[in-house]
C-alpha cells in the first residue's frame, strides 16, 4: 500500500516540474511575473574599461560579457587580462568569473 502512495507523489512531482518547465517557455510573460524581471545593463559595460598603468607597465583592463544559461537566462562574465603599456600586447588574462547580477559595476574597485 505505501509503495502506491510513493508512486503518486513522485508522479506528482514529476507532472508539476514539467509544467513548470514548459510553462515558463511557451506562455509569454510567465517568467517575469514569478520571478521577476532583471535590471537592463548599460552598454558600456560590454566594453573593455582600462585602469592606470602599474609599476610594472601593465595596464589592468576587464569587460563584462553576457552569456546564454541554463534555461534562456542571461549569466555575466568577467574578463580580466593585462596589456604591456609600451608595445600595446596582450601579456597575461585570467579565467573568467561568473557573477550574478550587480547593483554596481564590479569591474571598478568599491568606493570607501
């Protein structure tokens, strides 16, 4: 007997998960009014945004980059990489960072 009941509630929780699922992909509107719907980006911040050159003659510059997720949402990435000041090249880039959605550009240092 409670093998049946086992077998209905995870039929259940089967049945709801897709309705989700499709739901939120074919009614228009429906992911933006459960979950809400995110802050607009400027565009700048697609843009590589360069720092003052530091004591070894690197100019420290990082981009954000919006990226397809899971289920159609958007994820940023931050891009990070160091250019030598005299001959303009490429010399180190760091693996990118996801982040979840700023309040601020995060590509600046915090003010204090």
């Amino acid at each position: 007997m409670e093998w049946v009941f086992v077998w209905y509630v995870g039929g259940a929780l089967i049945a709801g998960l897709l309705y989700v699922v499709i739901a939120f992909d074919i009614v228009p509107g429906m992911r933006e009014e459960r979950l809400g719907r995110p802050r607009e980006l400027p565009g700048e911040w697609f843009e590589w945004l360069a720092a003052a050159p530091d004591a070894d003659g690197r100019v420290h510059e990082s981009r954000l980059v919006a990226r397809r997720g899971a289920f159609g949402r958007t994820v940023l990435v931050i891009q990070r990489r160091a250019r030598d000041a005299r001959t303009d090249e490429v010399v180190a880039v760091e693996p990118e960072q996801r982040i979840r959605r700023p309040d601020s550009d995060p590509r600046t240092p915090p003010k204090r």
